[in-house]
C-alpha cells in the first residue's frame, strides 16, 4: 500500500473509533498511532519560550507549538517526581495506588504495584512496542523497574538524579547510597560518579529515544522519555554553558529543546509524523531558580498554579490543529484513558481509573473538558474560574479569570463559594480515601549496582576522554528578568 492511502485509511479508522467506541472492529495494528510522552523533571510553566519565557532560547519548542496544540491548563497530579509519575502511569491519583508523599529512595521497600495496569502494560494488549529512556523513580528493586510494569526496554536512572553518593546533599541519607547506576534493561552498565557524567544525561536519553523510534518503525510504539534534565544538582557541559552566558539552567533548558527537536525530526524523517502523537510536559512544578511565572507557587509548597499547572505541547500533524490552543481542564491522569482509546485498548473494568479520556480536546480546540472540577490533591479545587487554595486549617481563594498570579485573597466576600468548594473537596478526599489501592513493598530490598568495579563511569561508558561540565549547584541563580 502507498503510503499516504495507509495515512488516510490511519486517520479515518481513529475517527470512527471515537465516534463510535463500541465498533465492533478493532483498528488493524498497523493502523494504531505511535504515541511519545517526553516528561521533563521539574520544569516550570515559564522556562521555555512558547509559554512566555523570554530568556532561555527553545526553538524546536516553538515550533512543536506552532506545528500543535497548546494546553495552557494541563495539570500534574501531584507535586513531586514519585507520586506524579504514579498518576501518569496509572492514569489514577497517587494516593489511590499508595505512591503518594514522599518519593522513593535507592534500596527502598516500597514501589509501584506491580498489579497496577501501566500505560504501557495496556497499549502491550494492542500490540505496541514499549520503551522507557530517562529517569523512573517507581522503586528500583526489580519487581518495580520499568520491564516488570510493561516496558520492553528501559536505558536510564533508577530515580533522581541527586540520589547518588558524590558531594551534593550527602547528609540526606546518614547510611549513603549506593552508585547512581544508568540501566539498560535490569542490568547497571554504567555510572554517574561527577558532573561530566551528569551532564550527558540529556545526550543518553535523547539518543536511545531517537535509536528506539527507528528500531520500531514499523509502528505502532509508545515512547515514554521521562528527561532527567532539569532536576538539581544540575550539570551541563561548559561549551552549552559558554553559550548560555553562564546560567546552566538555560543551558538545560536549550539542550532538552534540542532533544525535543531531534525527537520530532526522526518521526518526520522516518515518515512517521502523521502517525505519532506526541506530548510534552513536566512533572511538577520548577524549583525556585526555575520560572513558574506567571503564576504564584512552586514545587512543593501550598497548591497555587505553579505547583502543578505545567507547560504543555500536543504535537500530532494533520491530525491536532496546527497552531491551536486549548484553556479547558485537562490532567496527567488523563493520558493513560486517552491513549487507550485512541489506540482502541480496553479500559480495565476491575478498578477506578480517575483520568478521563480527553482526546476530543486534542482533536476539536473547541471541545470542552470532561473535568468539571479539578483537585490538587486534598489541599485545593478548581471549578471554572475559581480556586481555592487549603492551607491547613484555613482557606483562600481566587478568581484566575482576573488573578492568574493568586495574590488577591477574596474568601472573605464569597464564603458561600469557599463553602461548596470546600465541600467538594471533603467529598473528593473521602471517596479517593474508600477506594486506595496499596503500594507493593518487598522484604530485602538490595542496592542496584553494589560497586563500581568493573563498572565505567557515563563518561567512558560513552567513549569520551574530556568534557568540562558545570554545575548551578550551591551557586546564586543568575538573574532572570522573567522570574517570578
Ligand atoms: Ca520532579
């Protein structure tokens, strides 16, 4: 078949799929869209240019957004790596699978359910290849890694990036952690011992993303890249650095903007940009040398904007509207629901999902949410314009239609709003808390990688001899005129 009658027959069989969901005919394999999720660790909704950043320069971004669609009010699901990541994968809030809180650490008993259903594991039932390039952070005892919850393969960091045993934040862990290894598969091939081996973090993950969608282009695929960039202690090399007059968060920022760029480029060189849908976002909120503006808040912290609103692209030629724009509710939680239908998955019926599918706002700008109302956890509710933000005991709130920044407190002259907000938002907690599902946790968790004999460090593992690479770490953040 010529290709562009394949592409034509692709888009009218993903139509019909979401006009009529109980068809009786599943979509042909190779008829399915591929689908890439980049992930980025904390970046805020003001570091990158297409949501108003005017410092750091990301042009392939630029051009994801002019080629795409827009979502300026896509939220995470929670506000640090593991529990966010949770929700992402399981399309639920973090708290019904038990993966809320604190994040996991190295050697940890607990990780995500092994009999939780992933992304992956669903799209697995369609036929889709699955491969996961970055940072995990589900638990990194066996049972938890990426190829136990549905993934074919995996190349990256067990968890975060600062979770290793150099000189930054050492008194985190009285007992010290173990080598920060890279996995490939269940296997440590490597190890992040120093800047110069951080720094290629982006550079690794990039190129086995780019590796995997030629390997598989024959598609159908989910790609899922959870970056490591741009979670401190951050690290880039000198000569990006150079570039980005001194600030290595820029020059983060640029080279995740490059690897977005390479991405795109492989899918349109490998004619495979009609037929892939891809999404980028963050998982939570940036840190305080990070731009979250215009909005007030930051990762961690009291649920305003800036915890969990994150800077969003849905890339998907001739099928999402090139340059469009969508201000509808829209989470997380949702992707896992929305990729199932669009690849014509069955939904589990044994369990609550909380996402909803929201592929009728990709594919219509002008569609509408499914989510009336939306909780940031139990410690905040949006309903339209309105927001009210629990801060223990007390409560505030904002009309983001004429506040976006959440600095006017007007609870005292709508206490009947605050009444039925905090209502809602009682009812949420309690029915999420009748219905959790528990974490798995095993009885002797090991380390991955023991020692580092025999083990290279990422910087020979790779073959490079010298690379100067800097670090923000411990430094003052250079100042950024669109920082707020
Ligand atoms: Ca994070």
């Amino acid at each position: 078949m010529k290709k562009a009658a394949a592409v034509i027959i692709a888009g009218i069989v993903i139509c019909a799929a979401i006009a009529a969901p109980l068809m009786a005919e599943t979509p042909k394999a190779e008829h399915l869209p591929n689908f890439v999720v980049i992930f980025i660790d904390d970046m805020g909704y003001g570091d990158i240019a297409p949501f108003g950043s005017t410092v750091n320069k990301t042009p392939e971004l630029d051009r994801m957004a002019k080629e795409g669609m827009k979502l300026t009010d896509f939220y995470v699901s929670s506000t640090a790596c593991t529990p966010s990541r949770a929700a992402l994968m399981t399309g639920c809030y973090a708290d019904r699978v038990g993966m809320d809180g604190k994040v996991v650490f190295p050697v940890d008993k607990r990780g995500l359910n092994p009999k939780e259903i992933t992304i992956a594991e669903l799209l697995r039932t369609k036929g889709y290849a699955t491969g996961c390039f970055g940072k995990w952070h589900l638990g990194d005892q066996p049972e938890f890694m990426p190829l136990a919850q549905g993934f074919d393969e995996f190349l990256g960091i067990p968890y975060s990036n600062d979770m290793g045993p150099g000189t930054w934040r050492k008194t985190w862990n009285p007992l010290g952690y173990p080598p920060l290894p890279l996995m490939k598969g269940n296997k440590a091939v490597a190890h992040i011992p120093d800047g110069p081996s951080q720094s290629l973090l982006c550079r690794v993950v990039t190129d086995g993303a780019v590796d995997f969608i030629k390997k598989h282009r024959e598609a159908p695929f989910f790609l899922y890249v959870p970056h490591v960039f741009i979670h401190g202690p951050r690290y880039a090399e000198k000569k990006l650095v150079d570039k980005a007059e001194g600030d290595v968060l820029r020059a983060q920022v640029e080279e995740l903007d490059r690897s977005v760029g390479q991405i795109l480029k492989t899918l349109k060189q490998e004619g495979l940009a009609e037929k892939t849908l891809v999404i980028f976002t963050s998982d939570n909120g940036g840190d305080p040398s990070s731009s979250n503006a215009p909005f007030r808040g930051l990762k961690g912290g009291p649920k305003y904007e800036g915890h969990m609103r994150m800077p969003t692209i849905a890339w998907w030629p001739k099928t999402i509207a090139a340059g469009s724009q969508t201000a509808e509710i829209a989470t997380s939680t949702d992707i896992l629901p929305t990729l199932a239908k669009l690849a014509g998955a069955k939904m589990p019926a044994d369990r609550v999902i909380d996402g909803k599918d929201i592929s009728g706002l990709l594919l219509d700008p002008g569609a509408k949410s499914p989510h009336e109302v939306l909780y940031y956890e139990y410690e905040g509710i949006r309903r339209g314009p309105w927001k009210l933000v629990r801060i223990g005991k007390k409560a505030e709130l904002y009309n983001l239609d004429e506040d976006i920044g959440e600095k006017n407190n007007i609870a005292d002259k709508h206490a009947d709003m605050v009444g039925e907000l905090v209502n809602l938002l009682d009812a949420h907690k309690e029915s999420v808390q009748s219905d959790l599902r528990p974490a798995a946790f095993v009885e002797n968790p090991k380390p991955l990688l023991e020692s580092t004999y025999r083990i290279p460090a990422l910087t020979d593992y790779l073959g490079i001899r010298r690379l100067d690479a800097e670090t923000d770490f411990g430094k003052k953040p250079p100042k950024r005129p669109d920082k707020r």
